[in-house]
C-alpha cells in the first residue's frame, strides 16, 4: 500500500510523544509537590496563609483581644478590640506577616502545633477545609492594660506589672505604639518612625540603670554588714561623673544624707561615697547575683536572634564607678527590673515571668494549661528582701516615691533618674502586697523625662489597678 | 456547481452494512453519555462552589450541540468514525467549564462558538462535493489565504493590546467588536493544498526524487520548490508576525506530509535541522524567541519576571498533583493567559495527573484516528495526505502546547486545541473535524 510504511512510523512517533508529554506531566506532578511548592515565590502559599483562621487572643479572664474574622473572599481579617494592646500583642498582617506575641505563638494561633491524623489530613484535603487555629489565652488583665496605658498616655517608655508568685505578666505597656488594625496603610510610616513603634520596650529596650541600680548595691550593703545610717556630707548634692551631672530623684536643698535616705530619695552622692567601701568583684558578684545580664524570654516572646542581646559586661576598676551608678555599660530591660521588684515580695526568690495561660483546640471547649513556669530564681535573703522591703515603704512614704502611695494599700518602691546620652531617664521599681503570698510588682521607664515622680504616679495607679485584678480573679 | 451542490444535500447515503453502522452509532451515543455525565458533575460542583446558575445554560447548548449533531451524522454520515465527534464535544464541553471557572464571562461567548463550530462542522460533513471543491479550487485557497494573511500583516491588531504598547503578536482582524484569527483558517488551507499538490506530484517524487547514481545525491525541484514556499512562507509568519507557534506547526505539518508522500527519511532529519538553523539566527535577531528559548533554558532565574507564567505554570502541575485540587478549588488563575495557551497547566491543577493524561490520551486517540483513517484512505493519496495533514495539525499543536507549558520545549504561542479560549480554534478544529468525520465516511 503507498505510504503504509510512512503512516504507520508517523503512528508510532505521535505515539511516542504523546508518552513523552505524559512523562513530563507525571514528572512535575509527583516530584513538583516538594521541589516547587515550598518555593518562597509560589503565590499558593500566600493564599493558603491568608485562608488560615487563626486562633483568637484572650486576656486571663476571658476577655476576646483578638480575633479572625472571614471575608467574603474567603480570606480572614484580624481585628484588634482594645488598642491599648496592640504594644503587648504585636501584629499579625497578610502582606507583613507577624509580629510580638503574634509572632511568639504563632504555631499554636495558626493550628500548625497540633498533631493531625491521616484521615483528617485527607479530609482537609479533599474538602479544602482551611487549616484552623488554636485559641491562646494570655496572662495580661485587659483592664490592668487599660489603666496604664492611660496613665502613661502622651510619654515614651515602657511599664510592665507582674503578680506574685506566679510571675505571670499582668500588663506590658510599650510606648509609643501603633494601630494593628490599620496596619498596612501605616506600614511605611510605623517604619520609618525613629520612636520605633514595633519594639516591645518591656522586653526587648536595653536602658541605662542609673540610679535604679541603688536596690541591688543596698542589697550588697545589707549582705556586707556595711551600716546604712552614716551620712554622707553634701549627698543631696548632683554627683559629676563624666560630664553628667547625676542628680537625685526630686530637688533637694544641699543636706547630709545617710545611705538609707539617699536611697529614699535616689541621690546618687552618697552611693559613689558607698562604692568606694566595696571593691569591683563584690559589685560584679551583686550583678550577676540579680542576673542584670539575664534577658528574660517570656516563653519565647523575644527572638533569640534578637540583636541587642549583649554580652555579659566585665567589672573592672577603670568601669567600675560608672557601672556602680548605673551610667556604665550595664544595660536593663524593664522586665529585669520588675523581677528585683518581684524578688524583694517574695522572700528574695523571683518568679519566673509567662505570658501564656493555656490553649484551646479549635474542636474544643476547655483551655489546656500550659505547663507550671520555671522555679523561682533567688535574687537575695530573706532577710536582705525583708530590709529591702522596709526601705521602699519608707520611701514611698516619705520620700521621693510618695507619688506611688495609694490609700489602703501596702505599696513600697524605689524612684531614680538615669542619663542616656542627651535624654534622662526616671525610673520606678515596686510592689503592692495584697495579702498572704499575693502582690504585685510593677516596673517603669519614661524616656525623656526627668519626672521621677510622675513615674512614681504611674507605678502606684499600676500596683492599684493590679491588687483590683488579682482580687477580683481570686474571690 | 451549485446545482451539484443541492442534488447533494437532497441525496441520502446508501447503507451497505445497516447492523455494524447501528452498533457504531450505538458506541458514539455511549460516549456522548459518558461525557455529558462527567460534564454535569462538573457544573453542578461549580455551581455548588459559586451558588449560582448563571452558567447553566452552557450544559443545555452543549447537550442540545450533541444530540442534533449526532442526529445529523447520523442522517448524513452514517458510516463514519464512532469516536471523533464525541471527543471533539467532550474535549470542547471540558474546555467550556474550565472557561467558565477561570474566566466566566469568556465562556458565554466561548458557548456560542461551539454552536457556530458544530454548524460548520455539519456543514462540511454534509457536502459531498466538498473535499473535490477544494481540490479543484486548491490555488484559489491557497492565494485567498495568502492574501488575508497579507492584510493581516498590515492591519492585525491585539486583542489584549489594541494599541500595540507591549509588542505583543497582532494575529486578529477585528470585524466590529468580533476578532478573527486568519492565520487559524490558513492551515486547513496549507493542509488542503499541500495534500492535493502533493498527491499529484508523489509517483515523481518517489521516481526521480534521489539520484543515487555515481554517489551523487541531488534533490528534485520538485520538491525543493514547495519546500522554498513553505520556508518563505513561515520566515514571513515569524518575521513580521512574531507568531513562533504558527511558524513551527506550518512546517511541522509541511515535513510530515513531505516525508509521507516521499517516504524519504532524510526529509525529516534535514527538516529538524533546518528548524533548529531557523531558530538559532530567530533568537540571534528577535528578542520574542530569545525570551522564549531564555525562559525555557533556566526560568528559575528569573522565576518572578519573564519566567514568571511558565514557573506558575509548572507549579500548576505540581499543586495539582495526581487527583488534582478539585474544579474551582486550586488557584490557575496566578498563570497569566491561563484560559488560552496554558490551559494545560490550569486543568492539571484542577483535575490533577489523571486529567492531565485523560486530557493527553483524548488527543492522542484523536489524533492516531485521525492517521487510523488516512491508513483506511487505500489508493486514495489526496485523501491520504489530508487526512494524514489534518491529525498532524491537532496532534502537532496539542503537542507544542503542552511540551511548552510543561517546560520540554520553549514556549510557543499556541491554543490547545478544543480546550483552549478562542473562537477561530475552536471553529477551526471543528472544521477539521468534520473534515475527518467525512473522509472517514465509507462512500467517499
């Protein structure tokens, strides 16, 4: 037959390549899955991130923070309810991704912690169910929020409020903050914001102690035997140091102070007189005793690969004046401060800080407990504590702290300035006990301000509104 | 001629065999059952998915399509192939749902095609006259042809680029709001004269075509005349069209109708080296080819710029894995063009392997029948080589598509046939259908 030959070579070579498209297809089909889908570049990803229903946030008494809802395009829309924790909580962004606490607990918030079996996965598969996420309950007290970001409102700085002896975080104020819920159209400008809105100053700001760093040196003091009634001529006087002029925490008239009452009042004179007396491995062993180098993670709230974790600092004799008066290169966050607060309530033993209470399955009605925090880490003796916690009454009673005082409620704390290049620092440490083993502590920074006692006035509102949420949940 | 024309559709076929023609018959109803099931399935899940019946009416003109043509077959073409229709409705149904759930309103008008592409296809099955016509007006076509290939040159424009801002390919004459596609016509044409000049001139070619004599190997004029015009005419396609896809199927379907009327093997390999010669100096002087053959060497370089639709394309595959994600579930909508050149790649997401290979083996059976009744063309050479040149254009471009978008071969920019958007493929392969369907008809 003509062409029998031709067609039927042509048959087989149609045939053939056909085979070879089939090949090609079953090729990317059974290997594409993992060479090509996780590549960073497939949109399908973003899709599927933006299908998640994440998990909502709620504060310790049920209270929603945060929470997903669907759109029509079938993606989900996170919704901030209180602003005043958006510093707390971070951010959670389609185009941005996460951030904070969102971003610490992400895993659970997006439902990848959860083991899934075979015929769920299938399921999930076949009828594109999106993945769903676990509800997290935090520590924080909405209400206790609330109140001291109110208190803290037009001022820059951080406030953080644990209660003891759980250690759990009750609030954590960082200022000045952002909107979430408007996230990506402010995105640009929140970046470029030289105040650097997105950083959690509680625990990620390292500050200049300054004379914040009285509490532990009395704590040396005291272990020292070294007597705390001896004045010190001129201690009310600023202290020249490097240039600075170190003052104390409220005007005072030129006066001799003795260690205990420059401490009341944050003078700092009567401290570098004091640090002669001890000699530069007693104040590193006092730093390293209070873990200043410490950067406490709240379970994993804080990126390891944070930058501004910092080497231990060395204490030497050319350093050691300035590290003794807190304006060396010992640095703190306010969340160390708020552990010494913390450790002087409960018998020189400081909790560990958590953030988190529990989860819950998103096919579940009850919160599985996270597990019980870390031990207690010693700080200082009981007795040291005790003496420590005297002197704070003092001088919240009648010294520079008074703005702290609250009727009804036993509240000690310690207020003092620091110097950071051009800008001064106020700080206040404290506590509220609120009886048997319960309190609270409170640390406070205000960037720019030389305003000891309007941070005073903060911690106090902190510490009251704290002992109204800790009895409130107790009874 | 006309009254040749109408003593035509006035006569009824002769039945030799009425049992075997009934079964046949029976075959093709079956199939036609089969695919309008799974096309069912398929609407009902999108009309779940979207919650609305707007495109409804899609399945009742696909349905009404089939039955009366499969009647007017029936009546017209009684002794035909039992399974070229079915598959040309059910790949053409296929195609109008993945239209309908990528771009749903390129459907309605891809709908309406589907009916003027079955009256065409009817209509050629109906003329018995028509294959001689064409043969006899062979030169007529082909200038035709040629001709409003000239003015398309001149006046084509874009669709999707009116202005001519991007460059991109201007293959479309615009008639008011409707845009034909010349160069699709084009290749019935090149098919049908190249068949009929071919099937005239063979014996000489096969006779004279080598001289072997004295080592000497000299080619015929014969055959170096067409092969000039074929060469002149695809150099004219790429160079002033852009149009890589058409070039390459015009001389792919060229070389296998040469090589079959000659039986010369060397046509083929000559053909496949001057083929790769064309598009080394095309990529040396055109930054279209260029692009192509860049993307197609490494598109991870460049996975998110001008390799961004072919890298999109094979992570189709790759999300569709073997079972697919489901209609409407995947996302082949990130493909730019998906619902014209890559709608392989968005079928494969969706349907998954198992559609990817049922598509591939529907052009495949399609396409070897298609040979199957060249092979039953005995001593009919003109019939032979159209028949023979008609499935090559189907499998020809099935196969450059879809070894484009899957990253065997550069990228070139053809519809998949019966599948793809586009109303002058669609009426095209309709054509050629029903080209088919007569040539396979006993009494031809």
């Amino acid at each position: 037959m003509a062409f029998g030959r031709e067609l039927h070579r042509l048959l087989i070579a149609l045939l053939l390549m056909f085979m070879g498209i089939g090949l090609a297809a079953a090729y990317w089909a059974v290997t594409g899955p993992d060479a090509l889908l996780d590549r960073e570049d497939n949109p399908r990803r973003v899709l599927a991130d933006a299908a998640v229903r994440r998990g909502a946030i709620f504060d310790r008494g049920g209270e929603a923070l945060v929470r997903s809802f669907p759109q029509q395009d079938n993606t989900m829309r996170r919704v901030y309810l209180y602003p005043e924790t958006a510093s707390a909580l971070g951010y959670f962004s389609q185009r941005y991704g996460a951030g904070g606490l969102e971003a610490a607990f992400d895993t659970a918030l997006r439902g990848a912690d959860r083991p899934i079996n075979l015929s769920e996965a299938l399921t999930a598969q076949l009828l594109h169910r999106p993945q769903v996420g676990s509800d997290i309950q935090l520590t924080l007290d909405v209400d206790v929020q609330r109140t001291v970001a109110q208190a803290m409102a037009g001022q820059r700085g951080a406030a953080v409020v644990m209660a003891i002896p759980s250690g759990q975080i009750l609030s954590m104020v960082s200022l000045p903050t952002f909107d979430p819920n408007r996230l990506d159209a402010d995105w640009n400008t929140l970046t470029a914001d030289p105040g650097n809105p997105f950083f959690n100053r509680v625990l990620q700001g390292r500050y200049q102690p300054g004379a914040a760093l009285q509490t532990p040196l009395i704590a040396a003091a005291l272990l020292l035997d070294q007597p705390l009634d001896v004045e010190y001529r001129s201690a009310s006087q600023p202290y020249a140091l490097d240039g600075l002029q170190l003052e104390c925490a409220v005007r005072l008239p030129p006066l001799s102070l003795s260690l205990r009452e420059a401490y009341s009042f944050g003078c700092p004179t009567a401290f570098a007189a004091f640090a002669q007396n001890i000699d530069a491995g007693v104040l590193q062993a006092t730093f390293d005793t209070f873990q200043l180098d410490l950067r406490p993670l709240i379970d994993g709230a804080v990126s390891t690969s944070d930058p501004l974790s910092n080497a231990p600092v060395e204490i030497d004799d050319a350093n050691y004046l300035q590290n003794a008066l807190g304006q060396g290169e010992q640095t703190v966050t306010p969340l160390s401060m708020v552990m010494i607060a913390a450790s002087l309530i409960n018998d020189g033993n400081t909790p560990y800080p958590t953030l988190l209470l529990g989860t819950r399955p998103p096919d579940s009605d009850s919160w599985l407990a996270t597990l019980p925090s870390a031990p207690t880490i010693p700080f200082t003796t009981l007795e040291t504590a005790s003496r420590l916690q005297d002197l704070m009454r003092a001088a919240v009673a009648e010294g520079a702290a008074q703005n702290a005082g609250r009727p009804n409620i036993d509240i000690g704390g310690h207020t003092a300035l620091a110097y950071s290049g051009d800008t001064t620092l106020a700080w206040f440490i404290g506590f509220a006990t609120l009886g048997g083993r319960d309190a609270a502590a409170v640390a406070v920074v205000l960037e720019g301000s030389g305003d000891a006692g309007l941070a005073a006035d903060i911690g106090g509102t902190a510490l009251q509104a704290a002992g109204r949420a800790l009895r409130q949940s107790g009874s | 001629m006309l009254n040749t024309l109408i003593s035509e559709l006035r006569r009824a076929p002769v039945l030799d065999d009425p049992g075997r023609i009934l079964q046949a018959h029976s075959v093709e109803r079956r199939f036609l059952v089969i695919a309008a099931l799974f096309l069912l399935v398929n609407t009902l899940s999108l009309w779940i998915l979207r919650g609305d019946v707007a495109d409804f009416w899609h399945g009742l003109a696909w349905g009404a399509c089939a039955v009366f043509g499969h009647l007017v077959l029936n009546w017209r073409l009684p002794d035909r192939d039992p399974l070229l229709f079915p598959l040309a409705m059910f790949m053409a149904g296929w195609g109008i749902i993945a239209i309908s759930r990528l771009q749903p309103p390129f459907a309605d008008r891809q709908s309406i095609w589907l009916i003027v592409a079955l009256c065409g296809m009817l209509a050629i099955s109906w003329t018995r006259a028509l294959l001689r016509l064409m043969r006899a007006f062979r030169y007529l076509l082909l200038f035709g042809g040629l001709a409003v290939l000239a003015v398309t040159i001149q006046v084509g424009i874009n669709p999707s680029d009116p202005e001519g801002v991007f460059g991109a390919p201007a293959l479309w004459i615009a008639l008011g709001s409707l845009y034909i596609q010349p160069s699709e016509g084009l290749k019935i044409i090149l098919v049908v004269f190249l068949a009929s000049y071919l099937a005239e001139q063979y014996p000489t070619l096969r006779a004279e075509g080598l001289h072997t004599g004295r080592g000497r190997i000299t080619v015929s004029p014969r055959i170096l005349g067409p092969i000039a015009l074929m060469w002149g005419l695809c150099v004219v396609v790429l160079v002033w069209q852009r149009d890589l896809g058409t070039a390459a199927l015009f001389f792919i379907v060229f070389l296998v109708l040469l090589y079959t009327a000659t039986g010369y093997t060397f046509i083929v390999y000559s053909g496949v080296l001057m083929l790769g010669a064309v598009g080394v100096i095309a990529y040396q002087l055109f930054a279209v080819v260029r692009l192509r053959i860049d993307i197609w060497w490494n598109p991870w370089l460049e996975a998110e710029g001008r390799a961004y639709q072919i890298v999109q394309s094979l992570m189709a595959f790759a999300a569709g894995g073997v079972f697919g994600q489901g209609i409407g579930q995947g996302a082949p909508g990130f493909i730019p063009v998906v619902h014209s050149d890559f709608m392989y790649a968005a079928l494969a997401e969706e349907w998954g392997l198992i559609g990817a290979l049922a598509v591939l083996v529907c052009l495949a059976v399609f396409s070897t029948r298609g040979i199957r009744i060249a092979i039953g063309q005995r001593g009919k050479p003109y019939q032979t080589l159209l028949a023979v040149g008609l499935s090559t254009l189907i499998a020809a471009q099935s196969l450059l598509i879809m070894g484009g978008v899957l990253k065997l071969i550069p990228l070139t920019g053809v519809t998949l046939p019966f599948f793809s958007y586009g109303g002058s493929s669609l009426v095209v392969t309709f054509l050629i259908t029903g080209l088919l369907l007569r040539l396979s008809a006993r009494e031809v």
